[in-house]
C-alpha cells in the first residue's frame, strides 16, 4: 500500500473512531482528494460543534438523574426507621 494510501486508511479511521457519520467521512475525503484544506475545517468544526452540543444534552441528562438519585435516596434515609 502506497503512502498515500496508508494516510487516507489513517485519516479514515480517525474520522470513524470521532463518530463521524459515514456520509461526513466520504465528503471529507473527497475534500482530501482535492486538497480543499479550508473546506476540510470548516466540517471538522460543524461536526465539533454538534458533538459539542450531544455533549452539553447528556450532561444535562446527568444532571438531572443525579438530582433525582439524591433526593430519592434523601426520601428513603428520613423514611427509614
């Protein structure tokens, strides 16, 4: 396998291992292909910024769960005899 090939194979994989959807991996490869650089960040970026956002909705997710645990946990300690 070429050098070329090898990176692109890495590139791939990295895309893949960043959740990357497999549509955003082959327009990032195209992008690749065309040494279209700036392209290449801005949907890096785009797909930053929506991994960002899941990110802050689970944390709040968490959040709320931990509140509920405490004050559940909370009830059945003055519950308890």
């Amino acid at each position: 396998m070429s050098m070329k090939g090898k990176e692109a194979d890495r590139i791939r994989q990295n895309l893949a291992d960043a959740v990357c959807p497999d549509t955003l991996i082959e327009n990032y490869m195209e992008m690749w292909a065309q040494r279209r650089v700036a392209d290449q960040v801005g949907l890096l970026q785009k797909h930053r910024k929506s991994l960002l956002g899941s990110l802050h909705q689970y944390q709040k997710a968490l959040e709320c769960l931990d509140y509920l645990l405490f004050t559940t946990e909370k009830q059945r300690q003055c519950n308890e005899p």
